[in-house]
C-alpha cells in the first residue's frame, strides 16, 4: 500500500516524470518463500502494460515452478490471440547444470549457466525485453560460475527503459549495491518447521 | 530454493501425504514491497494445478493493481475456453471504503468491509474455492472494523482443503499465532528513499 511518496525529492535535475519512469534493478533475496513469486507476481503488472516480458530460469527441474511458467505460456498465448498483455518468453537457462540431474560435470554446468548470462547480456544490449526475470540467478554468481562484476557493468550500461528483477538467497554486496530496490523475504513461521513438507500448487 | 526437508518429523499420527496436503493459511507481511505480488505468483501455481483461485481485495482504488487483476481475469478465460488452469473470481470488497473515493462515512466503509468478510466465511463454510488470496485485508482488521477473533475461528473451521493467503503491514497477533506460514517483506533499499516516485508496471 505504497503511498507513492518519495522520503526525499533529489536534485539531481530530473523532471518527476523522468524519475518516475527510469529503468529499475530490482533484487529479492532472503531465506525466506516469495522471492520468486513476488518477481512474476511484478511480471504480471509488466504484461498487462503490453511490456515483452522475458523469463530466466537458473534452476531447472521436472516439477519445480511449472506453476508459473504454464501460467506466464498461458498468458503469451492470450496475447498473441487477443492483443491484450504483452508477448512472454520463458527460458531455462543451462538446463545442464541443475542439481535434480545427474549428468555432467560441474565444469559443464558453469559453462552452461555462463552461456545463458550472455545471451542475457545481448539481449540486454539489443534492448529485446522491458522486463526481464532472472529466476534464482544469485546461485551461479555465489559458485563464481558468472563473474558478478560483468554482470553489474552489464546492468549498468543497459540502454533504453529495461527492468530487472534478480531472485535468490544470498545475493552478492556488490549486485545489492547496483540494485535501485532489494527486498529480503524473511522467516517469521514456516511449516516444515513443524514437520510439514512443501506441496503442490504451494512450493512450485 | 526449498530442498522440502521437514527440519523434524512431527508425531503428530498424520502420514507423510495427510501432513503434505494440509490446507495452510499464509501471511504475506512486512513494511516493503512484495507482499501482494507474491500472493498472485502463489496464485499462479494454484491456478496451473486447477484450483478455484478466489481473489478478495480490501483496498479499492481506480488504477491500483489492474495489473494483477487484468492478468487474472486473462488466466480466467483462458481457463473457460482452453479448460487448461482453473477458474478464477475477483471480487473488490467494500468498494465503498478506499481512501480514494471521496463519498461515504467510515461508517459505511467498516460495514462494507465486515460485509465483505461474512462472504467469504461463507464461501470457506461451503467450500468454494480452493486457494483464497485476501489481499491487503491486515487493514480492516488492524482498524477494528472486522474482529480478529471471528477470524481466527473461521480459518480454524473451515472445511476440506482451502488455503487461504493474506497480506498487508502490520498483521495482528492473533493472526500470525494461527497462521502455518508468515513472510516478512524488510526493505533493504528503496528507490523511493532515493527521491524516486512510483511506477506504472512496477508499483501498479
């Protein structure tokens, strides 16, 4: 229930509307459940305006987040039925590399999730998406699979009106510090603390 | 990131699937940005699994939040046309008593509120839908228009398996004690403390 005031009005000699409308970086983090499901909750806000949407998967597993994905596919077909929303585009990024598969080694698995960096990289310097979802992207940086520094410089000269939203435990100092909004999604009761294990059409 | 390890196994008499499939209220609380996004990204899931989703907003307001709503209404009829997901209800509640609507006493907002919640108890009474979102509902309840404790005792008695999540700051006490899982959202940077105003896509 934000009352759209800013604390501070800077002079930085901006307009309001220029203000208003620069590009964000956004990071949820935390131990906490909701880190994914606030950053496509914001997707849906993004598509309704007809932005292109772009989705990152970092994690890939059989079952995990086939919530989202089907209802993000979903709602890239509607656009492209119905004109309303925008276009999605949904990847999971080194496929190879998850922890739920047995194949390859980890080498593979660094060079997979480092491919998909740079496919995000170039699609950030083609200006491709007006929001991207980079989906448990702070566990390849944490390995040192993607170099944190090339990630902040690429956020930093990104052209255009382009949006990001990071999610993951344990995001690095320093993408914190390039980040314009970080939220941590903390614990106050959880049930597997009670014993309770995750379910369907709850955990993914 | 949940590995769905139980950190201690409950003797509770409950088999590994009854506790799995316990329907759970949510709390989605905390001064920072995320709380309502991250009930419509759990929605999602819900919706991918064929779930009745039953949205129930407390705060009404002209442009507030059209873009989950747009996306959920999309999802709706894709659902009725394509019957992939589930179906899908969004009701305003108490459209009466927004800060943004100049008419009516506060009176007459508490009523509209408290109106609103005896419909859903009775949808939860019967059944209706299998995951509620009750979104910025912390507020009716923290200005007494609806008692915390009738609450409490409907989710407590409800019947059959519906999940039901609810956001807003300042969630009373009583709520979180009877609640199976309660998120904070804490802010770790803001734009707005930088002078930045809200943004269509992003705030809305």
């Amino acid at each position: 229930m934000p009352q759209g005031k800013p604390a501070v009005v800077p002079r930085d000699g901006l307009t309001t509307r220029q203000r208003r409308n620069r590009p964000l970086v956004v990071v949820h983090t935390g131990e906490m459940k909701g880190k994914s499901t606030a950053a496509f909750g914001l997707a849906l806000r993004g598509w309704n305006q007809g932005w292109s949407i772009g989705v990152f998967q970092f994690v890939k597993s059989a079952r995990w987040k086939v919530g989202e994905e089907a209802a993000f596919r979903a709602l890239g077909r509607w656009h492209e039925t119905t004109d309303e929303g925008g276009p999605v585009e949904w990847h999971k990024m080194g496929e190879g590399w998850s922890w739920s598969r047995k194949k390859g080694t980890e080498q593979d698995h660094a060079t997979a999730a480092l491919e998909g960096w740079r496919e995000i990289a170039r699609r950030l310097a083609g200006g491709r998406h007006t929001l991207y979802v980079l989906d448990e992207f702070t566990y390849p940086l944490k390995w040192g699979w993607i170099d944190v520094d090339e990630v902040v410089a690429t956020l930093r000269d990104r052209p255009g009106h382009q949006h990001v939203v990071i999610t993951g435990r344990d995001a690095p100092a320093a993408l914190i510090d390039a980040a314009d909004l970080v939220v941590e999604m903390t614990k106050v009761k959880h049930p597997m603390d009670g014993g309770q294990k995750g379910q369907r059409g709850i955990e993914w």
